[in-house]
C-alpha cells in the first residue's frame, strides 16, 4: 500500500473506530478522532518533506482498475497543484475539530461526519480518474448536508437543503461535461485524468466551449463565482464554526482545483472565454467585498468576503500566464488559512457572548487581549497587508492581471480598498471605545483554542514573510500547465 492510499484510509480507519465506540464515551471519541486527524496531518507533512519540487509531473502514483468494462481506475498521484491542498485540508480538519469541543450532543455521530468529511475532501484532491474525483466529489455532500443540518443555526434545515441543491445542481453539469469528453476517447479509453485530456483537444472547438461552460457551472457553484453563490452566505451563517472553518478553506478550494485542471484540459476554449472570465471575476471581487462591508454579522461578512477573494482566484486562472497561475494557486492557500482563521475566532466570540452583530461588541482588547492580537492578525491578513501570505498572493494575481489586461487591474485594486475598509471598520468596532457591561467577564482564548490559533497565524505570517516554500512547492507544476496552455494556444 503506498503513502497516498495510507493517507486517505486513515480517516477511513477513524471512521470505523469511532463506530464501535460507546456513543456515550464523549472524550474517548474526541481524542479518537483527534488522534487521526493528526495522523492524517503527519501523513501530509511527510509528503511535503519528499516531494520532488524540481519535478512537475504526478508523483506518488497508484492505480488500481475497479471497473474494467469503462477501464475506470482507483488512480491517486499528487503535484504541485494538488499537495498544498492535501496539506490544507488535513490541517484544518484538525483545527476544526480543536474548535469542536463545543459539540455536546450526537457528539459521535459529528465526529463520524467530520472525519468522513475529510476524506472526501482528501479523495478530491489525490484523485487521478474523473469517475474517482466525481464520487469523493459527491461524498463531500453528505457530512456536509448532515452537519449543518443537526448542529446548525435556526435556519439549519433550509441552509443544508439550498447548499445541497446548489452543488447537485452544478455536479449535473460537471457531469454532463465529462460525458461529452469521453465521447471522443478511444474504445476501453478509460477516464483517467491524462487520457480525457487528450480526448478533450480532439473535440470541435465549439463543443469544447460547451464543456468548459459545463464544467464552469459545476465548479463556479462550488467556489462560489457570481452569480453563483447564493448558498454561500446562509451555509456559512447557520452552519457551526468548526464547519464553517472547513467549508470556507477547503471545501471553495476544491472547485478552484477542479476548475485550473479543466482549463489546462481545454485551453483554448478558455482563451475564448477569457473576457467573460476576467468580468465575473473582477465584478465577483467588488460585489463581494461590498456586501462584506455592509454587514453586521460577523460570519456574513467572512461568508461574502469569501466571495471576493476567491474572485482573485477566477483572475489569476483567468490571465492564463505563469504569475496569474502561480497567483491563484497562493491565493487558494492563503485564503484557506486566513478564511479559517477568521472563522474559527469568530466561533469562539460566538461561544462566549451568543451574538455575531458587531454592534454589541466594543474595546475587546482590554478583556479578551489575546484574542484581539489574533483577530487583528488575521484582518489585516485578509485585507493582504505586506508581510502576510494573502499580500503575497494578491501581489501575483495583480502583476499577471497586469501583464493581459494593464489598467483593467484598477478594479483589483479598488476590491482591495474595499477589503481594507471593513477590515478596518471590524477592528475598530471590536477593539476600541469604552468596554460594554455586557462584555466585562469574557473568557479569553483557552489553551487548546489558542493552539488552533497561534497554528494559523504562525502559518499566515511566515509564509508571508518567506513564501519561498510555498512558491517552490508548487512552481514546477504551474510552469508544466502554464507551457500547455501556451504551446495549445499560439
């Protein structure tokens, strides 16, 4: 059994613990299920350590053939592209759970959903067969539609019922696109990855248009683009913080990652859709980060700031050049850590006062001083202050922005403004003015809670400060992808 096949049954292996546990055994099934996601965690960093960075191809491959009528292989291999995310996803599922200690009922059957969860998102990202991709695809709809609604808000019950429509939805076009590329593979082609993307350059090019719509939808919903993302904000407000954490810096990543593979696949119809792309998202960053700033709910605004920043993500693929990619995929990582963080000390605010609106909350930082620091870290982070990993990122997206379009770039600049604003706005509403009554015997953050955290914005600040392992980690690959898109299009 190799390392990747290792890696995605640990989840797999804590699943089918925690099932024969006593439900009743509330700290046995914590560390349990902590225990694994650590493993996981281990499993990840270890990859990291002997990946080949100079080497752009799939490494750690593994393939099994599982259904031999449609050559349909158990096909698992990472890059550039997706090991960053393996490491992501491992490591907020660990965080999440951390944050879960305030889970008190079903306690079992929330860690069952979260490490079952975990290996979807897993499963998505080592995938090298797009039959393999399409069913962790789906599993991801399961814990997630379960978790929000048995723990959620009030709104729990329509919140899980709109995010399962909107991705079902879009997976039925994601499918239908995949369907029409396996047309043109040769007999028993199978649906490998490398196959269908040598299927896809021997379509008409006006199919090819078809196809990338297709596979547009289906992962626009899951990132979300505008107008896509009317699930976003209401799954975000209802569902429980440590959801919310993997929701927002994982689960928005997988339909980046699906999304850069489909246009490496279909270059030039991405070329031609070049200017539809470069519009939604520049409108999807100002839309969003307007909407943040009007809100006074606290995961609202996280929830529509997502929205902004994962347009950088659409820019950055969009531009098809080295910067632009190398861009969007620091910025799928940056907003995975900073999005989480957020999500998490809002969570834990949440725990302690049981309101999100901004208004009830004033000089923080003489009560909660450690929680202040952190959130202060993470604001600035997101508004992409030099000296944090989202600065690096957006920096990229804007000199690859620049390099296709020039003075169109004005608008990333001007969504970043915005960002800045509530940012600002959110500190100083938090942290300044007289303290409230109210808010005088706050709880400060405890010591698992400030392990997740100081996890976090250690990892937000040092990439920022020296992004180098970061950008190597991934630089090979982007470059291979970068020259495919060049030698398809000239």
């Amino acid at each position: 059994m190799g390392i990747l096949s290792t890696l995605l049954l640990t989840p797999l292996l804590g699943i089918l613990i925690l099932a024969i546990m006593p439900g009743g055994n509330t700290s046995q099934i914590r560390f349990t299920a902590n225990i694994f996601a650590t493993v996981a965690f281990l499993f990840s960093c270890w990859l990291v350590v002997d990946y080949n960075q100079l080497y752009g191809e799939i490494q750690y491959y593994e393939q099994f053939i599982y259904n031999p009528n449609f050559n349909s292989a158990f096909a698992l291999g990472v890059d550039g592209l997706s090991l960053p995310m393996v490491v992501l996803a491992s490591l907020l599922t660990l965080i999440a759970l951390l944050a879960s200690f305030s889970i008190v009922h079903n306690v079992k059957s929330y860690y069952i959903s979260v490490l079952l969860l975990e290996l979807g998102m897993l499963g998505v990202f080592l995938s090298q067969d797009w039959s393999l991709f399409y069913i962790f695809w789906e599993l991801t709809l399961i814990p997630l539609f379960i978790l929000i609604a048995r723990w959620g808000g009030v709104r729990r019950s329509v919140a899980s019922i709109n995010f399962v429509l909107y991705t079902m939805g879009g997976s039925i076009f994601m499918l239908i696109s995949l369907m029409a590329i396996s047309q043109y593979m040769p007999e028993h082609g199978g649906t490998l990855m490398a196959d269908m993307a040598e299927a896809a350059q021997r379509m008409p090019r006006d199919e090819q248009l078809w196809v990338l719509l297709g596979f547009l939808i289906g992962f626009g919903v899951k990132m979300p683009v505008f107008p896509l993302h009317g699930w976003l904000p209401l799954a975000h407000v209802e569902a429980p913080s440590p959801v919310s954490i993997l929701l927002s810096g994982i689960l928005l990543k997988m339909g980046a990652y699906g999304l850069i593979r489909v246009v490496v696949m279909l270059p030039e119809a991405t070329l031609i859709m070049q200017p539809y792309l470069v519009f939604i998202a520049l409108f999807g960053m100002i839309y969003g980060g307007v909407l943040a700033w009007r809100q006074s709910d606290l995961k609202a605004m996280v929830a529509y700031s997502s929205v902004s920043h994962m347009g950088i993500v659409l820019l950055g693929i969009a531009t098809l050049n080295l910067t632009g990619l190398t861009g969007a995929v620091l910025q799928m990582t940056a907003h995975g850590l900073v999005a989480g963080a957020l999500f998490l000390l809002v969570g834990l605010l949440y725990e302690r006062t049981h309101t999100r609106n901004i208004l009830d909350y004033s000089s923080l930082v003489q009560v909660m001083p450690r929680f202040a620091l952190f959130m202060t870290i993470t604001l600035f982070a997101a508004m992409g202050l030099p000296g944090t990993v989202g600065f690096v990122a957006e920096l990229h997206a804007v000199i690859g922005g620049y390099q296709q379009w020039g003075n169109l770039m004005l608008f990333l600049g001007l969504s970043i403004l915005i960002s800045a604003a509530y940012a600002m706005r959110t500190v100083g509403m938090l942290f300044t003015g007289p303290v409230k009554p109210q808010m005088r015997d706050i709880e400060d953050l405890k010591l698992y809670e400030l392990t997740a955290a100081i996890i976090l914005v250690a990892a937000i600040v040092l990439l920022g400060l020296w992004p180098t392992p970061l950008i190597d980690l991934s630089v090979a690959t982007i470059t291979q992808m970068n020259d495919i898109i060049s030698q398809s299009i000239q």
